[in-house]
C-alpha cells in the first residue's frame, strides 16, 4: 500500500505529469532545471549606453611639509679663501706675513721686493743727562732700504689653525745723507756713523690668522741682521751714544743682538686699502729699542707711513715712504 502512489505517477502519461515553471526546462525522466536567462541584445543601429566621463578634481592638493636640510659641515683642515685684491698682503711694512702675493691662502713659494725710505725725524724727545738739546724736530735721516724677500708657505690657513711661512730676507742699506751729530755737554760732539752703505741678511718663521675677513694678525720672529736696522735710524743709538748713555768709552763695542720678535694687524676698510700697524722688538737689546710702523698709504692716496722709534731715555717720530712689488706668484 505504500508504494501505490508512486507506482501510478511512473505509469501516468507524461501529458498528466504536472508542467514545469516558467522559464525551466525538463529533461526525459521527470525533473526540470531553472532557465538561465537569457542576455538582451540591443538591435541594430540602437546608440549604446552613454561612457562615463571622469572629471578630475579642481581643488588643490595639500604639499608635504618640507624637510629642514641638512646643516652643511665644514672642514675644518680645509684652506679658507677670501677674495684677492690688488695690493700686496705679503707683508706689513718692513717684515713680511705668511700670506703669498696678494693675499694667496695656498702651500707655495713667494717672492717680493721692497723699498722704503726714512726721510727724517719730524719730533723727538730726550732725557740724557750728556745732551744740550732735548727736543729734535725736522732733522734729516736719509736711510735707504732696498730688500728682498722669499718665502715658503709651510702651512695654509685653515679656521683654526693659522698659515704658517717661513723665508730669508735681504737688505742693502745706504744714506743719502749724513746721520745728524750729537751735541753734548762739556763741548763733546758724539758723532754718528759715517759709513753709507751696508748690507744685511736674516731668516724668520711667521704666522698669520684672519679672525674677520677684513682683519689680519701677524707674528714671528726673525733671526740675524733686522735689529741693526732699528739701529741706523737714530743717533741716540749709535755706538757712541750707547756708550756714553751707561758711562763706557765711547770707542768700546756694542753687542747687538740678533733675535727680534715681530708682530702687527693689518685691517682692510676695503679690499684695495689696509691700513697696518707693525712691531719690531728686539730681544735683550742695549737700550731696548721698539719700532713701530704705521702703514697710511692708501688712507692718504701715497705710500706715506709714520714710524714711532722708542728706547731707553727717548723716542723719535719719523716719516718715511714705502714700496713693496710682488714678483711671485703672479
């Protein structure tokens, strides 16, 4: 009995078999699958569906933030440059500066000429107790000095370190006129040296540093014959003199030492103008002289400096004209 329904469903005419749903097909045995559909295709000629266009956006884009660069280190071994101008910066006034030509910061060798001439005395002042006059003013001196100087630039300037140099100088001396006597008590007259020419050589080792573009500290020191020099421009300091001053005959010899220190600034209100001070001292010297030169030329559009001669018991202003040429480098 339970198996009747199902005997008279297979043996029913497939016409009295129930239809199947839209859209579904079914095969031989009874069952039936659902339809896919079926894609609809436009006809021919029909305009297809509209593209779509894509619009870029007008409004601005926000910048990444900038990144800070990194800060730029400098080496310190590395040489500083500064602009070279048109006048020498190898030396001072009488002595030189570790500096090449005119101002060139660079390992190397250096030659320069120069010439000064100390014209005469403008005011001095004494306090010997042998001396008539006191005071000594428009009094003719006369020393030429014609030198030349070449140097080896050991060691350029870096921003620590100083530049470094060191050379030979040498000096021929001649007078154009006779150094003036001295008149003294008890109608003794100390006459001055009578030789007109000489010649003289020393060697020395200088350091120079620019703190400021515009300023230049120099210092060295010199071995040999530059303290004579300071000596031949006043009369006080000749032989005779020094003697009489510490109560020796005045014919007894004088021992000039041959170490000098020597210094100075040099400062550049413009690149074609400085205006330099130098010093020379030299060590355990009788009568412990000083020179200082003051170097106005161009401050005064002429190559004219005043020199400040100390010692012991006086001091000499003078006036004096300088020159210096570089030869090397060019």
């Amino acid at each position: 009995m339970k198996f009747l329904p199902l005997l008279l469903l297979l043996a029913a005419p497939l016409s009295a078999q129930p239809a199947p749903m839209y859209g579904s097909t079914a095969p031989a045995g009874g069952f039936y699958m659902p339809a896919m559909p079926v894609p609809i295709t436009p006809p021919p000629g029909a305009p297809g569906p509209a593209p779509v266009q894509v619009v870029p956006s007008t409004a601005p884009v926000p910048a990444a933030p900038a990144r800070p660069a990194p800060p730029v280190k400098t080496d310190p071994a590395r040489p500083v440059r500064y602009d070279e101008g048109k006048v020498p910066l190898s030396g001072l006034v009488l002595m030189p500066t570790a500096y090449r030509g005119r101002g060139r910061n660079a390992i190397g060798l250096g030659l320069d000429f120069n010439a000064a001439y100390f014209i005469g005395r403008l005011y001095g002042k004494n306090s010997f107790g042998w001396t008539v006059e006191k005071k000594n003013y428009l009094d003719r001196v006369g020393l030429w000095l014609l030198s030349a100087d070449s140097k080896m630039q050991v060691q350029t300037e870096g921003k620590w370190r100083p530049a470094m140099a060191a050379g030979v100088q040498g000096i021929f001396k001649f007078r154009d006129a006779p150094q003036p006597p001295i008149n003294g008590t008890f109608n003794l007259t100390v006459k001055a040296t009578g030789k007109k020419t000489d010649t003289y050589a020393n060697a020395y080792l200088v350091l120079t540093k620019r703190p400021h573009p515009k300023i230049i500290l120099n210092a060295g020191y010199s071995d040999g014959d530059m303290p004579k020099v300071i000596y031949s421009l006043s009369e006080f300091l000749s032989r005779g003199a020094i003697n009489r001053s510490n109560n020796r005959s005045e014919s007894a010899e004088v021992q000039i030492p041959t170490g000098m220190l020597f210094g100075g600034l040099m400062w550049l209100p413009k690149k074609d103008s400085p205006i330099g001070l130098e010093v020379m001292v030299p060590q355990g010297a009788p009568q412990s002289p000083r020179l200082y030169n003051l170097h106005l030329g161009t401050l005064l559009k002429l190559n004219f400096e005043i020199t400040y001669l100390t010692f012991k018991g006086g001091w000499d202003l003078m006036g004096m004209f300088q020159f210096r040429y570089n030869y090397l480098p060019k």
